[in-house]
C-alpha cells in the first residue's frame, strides 16, 4: 500500500497568532486562521518572524526510572513531568510584539518603550500557523507565559531578531479537555488534513 503523502509537510511560510490565555479556538476551528486572510476575533496576528532562525519546540525532562523490588526487577517504569517551550524569532518591531518581549509600557511623554528590569512573563494563547504548497500545519497552545529568550544581537545583513521564548502550561478543560486517563492537555495538533476548509 503507497504511503499517504498528504501527510507529509514543509514548513514553507507561517506566523503566529496570539490571544488572551485560554482564548477558544475560533468557532471555525483552525481553518479560521490564514496567513493572509483576515484574523479571527479576538486574535492578533505576530506579523514576520525569521525565517533563517525558524520557531522550534522543546522538551526538558520525561526522564525514565524503573523501580524494582525485592522479588522482581524492573516492576513498573514511572517518568518524570515533562516541561516544553516555544519559541519564535519575531521581527516586527512595534507595540504587541515587544509586549511578549518585555511587557513593559510606552512612555507617554516621548513614545519610547520603557523595559523593566524583571519580567515574571506576558500570559496568552498562541497559534501557530505554517503552511506549504499542498497544506497546513497548527499548533493551538492556550496558555503559555511568554518573555524575550536570549538577548538580541545586531547583524548588518540581517533583520533584528527579538527571540521570544514560552513556557506552555496546561490548558484549562474548557478550551482542551482532559485525556480519557485524566491527564491534562497542553496544546493540539492540526495536522495538514484538519486545515482544509469544509
């Protein structure tokens, strides 16, 4: 039997759109977001981010330890909670964006950004958007606490990078509900066949 090449994707283009933490999904579900077409409500949308530094994911921890016991070896396996992060390399300097870098404020007198020397995080759902020639691919995170990663660094043949960094955490079971064993959902995954329109 051939394999299903639908299935396959490039991450050719996307963008980020965010929200308040635990922001629904749109009642169109994630066909409602497009890279060019019209946000959904209550979402903005990231604008450019790079594309030489793309978004990755990553996972600390879901470390394995077998427990033994005198009459028997390797009796049951438990793992260790697993902590995972987004990030993203946003360009756009402006409002929304340095926001999620710093959430700090405008001045008012002169306009400038004002960024305060802690930052305990920005909460907001995010959605993630990537798209190639035959279709789509989403990540819906509805509640993550996002702040600037690593400091920025100028370079003269590229554009200045704010490298965001969130902390996923669980989703209230209104907006994902639990697994049918209990434990608690972090995000979904559209995969390409979930992003076509009806």
């Amino acid at each position: 039997m051939a394999a299903d090449s639908g299935t396959l994707f490039v991450p050719g283009h996307g963008t980020v759109f965010r929200a308040p933490a635990n922001t629904p999904m749109p009642a169109a579900g994630p066909t409602a977001f497009t890279l060019g077409g019209t946000v959904p409500t209550g979402w903005t949308g990231l604008g450019h981010t790079s594309k030489e530094n793309l978004m990755s994911f990553s996972i600390d921890g879901g470390d394995a330890t077998v427990l033994d016991t005198w009459l028997q070896d390797a009796v049951r396996t438990i793992y260790a909670s697993t902590n995972w992060t987004f990030g993203i390399n946003a360009l756009q300097m402006d409002k929304p964006t340095l926001d999620l870098a710093f959430n700090g404020a405008v001045d008012a007198e002169d306009g400038g950004y004002i960024i305060p020397g802690t930052n305990g995080g920005l909460e907001n759902a995010l959605f993630v958007l990537a798209q190639d020639t035959t279709g789509s691919l989403g990540f819906y995170i509805p509640n993550t606490s996002t702040k600037l990663g690593d400091s920025p660094e100028f370079d003269t043949e590229n554009f200045t990078e704010l490298p965001l960094s969130s902390s996923i955490q669980a989703a209230d079971p209104s907006v994902i509900p639990p697994l049918p064993d209990g434990r608690a959902g972090i995000m979904k995954l559209y995969p390409p066949k979930a992003l076509v329109a009806a």
